[in-house]
C-alpha cells in the first residue's frame, strides 16, 4: 500500500488553484519578487511546479504579509533561500509530497547550522530566534496550501517550534553602560572639528539615544518619519508603526530628546514625510549602517559586550522593571501582545530574595 506522501501527488488537479488563480507564469512571477525584494544576486532556489510557485505566491501576498515587505523578504528566504531555505534542504520537492519527517530533519538540520564569520562577527550558530521563524514559515506555507485544497495533509502539523530560551537580562546594559555610550555619542559630536561631521555624529547620538528611550525595534525606529514625532497638550509623543500587521503604539518623549530631534530636523529642513534617519546621501538609513553605528560606538565607549542596536531594547525592558516600573506599562511600551512575553524576557523573578535572609551560612 503506497504511503500517503505519494498518494496526495496523484490528488493534485487544477480545481486545488482555484483559490490562487492561474498558475501559469507563476514561476516567473515569483522570481521577479525575488529580485525585488532580495536584489538581482539572491538566487532562488525555485519551486517543483507552477502550481507550487503560485501557492507560494498566494501564501506571501496574504494575511499581514502583503503589507511587509521586509516580513515578505524574512519568508522568501526562508522557503526558497539557496543555502538553508526550506525547498534546498527538501531538494525542490513538490509540496505535496513533503512529509513530516522531512519537516523534523529540517528543525533538527537548523540546530547544526554554522554562519561564517564577517568583519562584524565571529563564525556563530544560528540564533534559536531565527531557527523559530524560518521553522514557523515553512509550518505556516504548509498549512496555507492544505487550508486552500492544494495539498491533502499538513505535514507540519504537529512538529514543535524549537525552544527559545525564555530570558534575554543577560543581553542588556546596565545603567552605567547605557549612560556610557550615550555620553561617549554625544561628546564625539561636540568634538568633531568639520560641520558635516558634526551633523552625523549628532544624528548617531540621536539614533542611539532614541532607540534607547523608546524601546524600538532597529526597523521601527528607521522608518520613522517627522510626522511621527509631534507634540500634544500633554507633552511629547512618537507613534511607531510596526511593519507586521501595521501595529501603532505612541510613546512618551522627554522635552529634551523632542527638541533636539527638531533641531536636526530644522537643519535638514525635514517634511512630515521625510525620514527621521538619512544617510549622507539623502536616503534612509539602513540597518546595517545603524549596526556599523551602534558597534563603533560601543568600541569607542569601551563596552565589552556584544552590542548591536536591539540591546538598547533589551536594555530599557530590562532596567525598566529592575527600577520598579509597572509591568503592563512596559509591556505596552514595548508592543508586545501579551505581557507573559515580557516577563519571560526581562523579568527577574528572584529580585529582592536574599538567601541570608533566610539561611544561616556560616
């Protein structure tokens, strides 16, 4: 008796893509998204079938996807990635005849992964954060072709995302660390000798410091645009807008921070439009610049932990709840869904138990 894996080849028909459309083409359609979203060198390992790429391109352009292209960019490569990607480990097996035992070798083959070193970092194995997310949209694919018809079972269906170690305390600053690098960012700006220096390294300064006092993620903060800094009769405020699912959340921002950010904008000459972050070059800061940013500033400032621009994040949660700050109103301070995921994250549950208290060591 033939396994299910290969009955459910013979059940396809073209009656599964009536929720997708045509399929012809598909596979070229799919390239040119490719290309858009991960440049003309990106080489896409390409589906089995026509049919497969259209499913492949329902599933993008679908649910909170279609409005991320960054979100869009994270799954493509997960799925269709010439080194790791989900079909190049499967060697371009049609979707239907994935099996779940092709699913777990996958999870199992992500814990082995090695990432060369480069210039910005050491050779390292893939963090557990990225292994869930390129797991989640390989399980999230297969449970999109199964829920339209096209494929007769979800063999991802019932394999456990890896664990995630829950604490993130260990990553943040301290107070003195933090206070460091911003004093370090602001005197390089007032020591630089040339105004257009001087321009950039108060826009650093600025970058750092935001990303400090706001808790925003690197891709939130660099999409900032003047018109999301304004003020209110109550104060300050800044609206960050997060690209998955277009969640919105308005933080606080002092009179300070808030003046300074309008006077580089008067310098500029900056529209409500325009972004926040630019380069020398008029364009909006990328995210590996902001690395290259945060790095220099943490050598400089001699922090001997490994920093990048989301430790300012995991900085603020974490010195937030250590200094007594209400746990729900950090929570929504970060944007997160629930506040169990910021007490998994940041909270220290044993803060102010002291064995002495309660033991007699001698």
């Amino acid at each position: 008796m033939e396994k299910i894996e290969d009955l459910a080849l013979t059940t396809i028909h073209s009656a599964n893509l009536a929720q997708v459309g045509e399929s012809d083409g598909a596979m070229e359609k799919l390239a040119q998204l490719a290309r858009e979203l991960l440049g003309e060198n990106f080489q896409l390992t390409r589906p089995a079938t026509e049919g497969d790429a259209a499913v492949i391109l329902d599933w993008l352009r679908s649910g909170s996807k279609a409005e991320s292209p960054k979100t869009q960019r994270e799954y493509l490569r997960d799925v269709c990635g010439p080194a790791i990607g989900f079909l190049t480990f499967v060697g371009a097996k049609p979707l239907a005849a994935v099996s779940r035992q092709d699913v777990q070798n996958y999870r199992d083959a992500l814990k082995a992964v090695v990432i060369p070193a480069t210039a910005r970092r050491a050779e390292h194995s893939l963090a557990a954060s990225s292994q869930i997310r390129m797991l989640a949209s390989v399980k999230g694919l297969l449970t999109h072709a199964n829920g339209i018809g096209y494929t007769p079972f979800n063999p991802g269906k019932g394999v456990a995302l890896p664990s995630l170690p829950e604490s993130k305390r260990d990553k943040a600053l301290s107070q003195s660390q933090s206070m460091k690098m911003l004093v370090t960012a602001q005197n390089r700006a007032e020591a630089t000798e040339t105004e257009k220096r001087a321009k950039t390294r108060r826009r650093d300064y600025l970058l750092n410091k935001l990303l400090y006092m706001t808790g925003g993620r690197i891709s939130e903060v660099l999409r900032l645009r003047w018109g999301h800094i304004y003020a209110t009769d109550k104060g300050c405020e800044m609206k960050i807008i997060h690209g998955k699912g277009r969640k919105e959340r308005v933080i606080s921002l002092s009179e300070e921070l808030f003046g300074a950010l309008q006077e580089m904008r008067a310098e500029r000459r900056g529209a409500d439009e325009d972004f926040v972050f630019t380069s020398q070059k008029g364009g909006r800061l990328s995210v590996s610049q902001a690395w290259r940013i945060v790095n220099a500033l943490a050598d400089e400032a001699n922090v001997s932990k490994k920093v990048s621009p989301h430790t300012w994040r995991h900085s603020i949660a974490t010195q937030l709840l250590d200094a007594g700050a209400p746990l729900h109103k950090v929570s929504s301070f970060l944007g997160h869904s629930d506040p169990k995921i910021t007490v998994k994250s940041y909270y220290s549950q044993s803060e102010g138990l002291n064995v002495e208290d309660f033991i007699d060591v001698e």
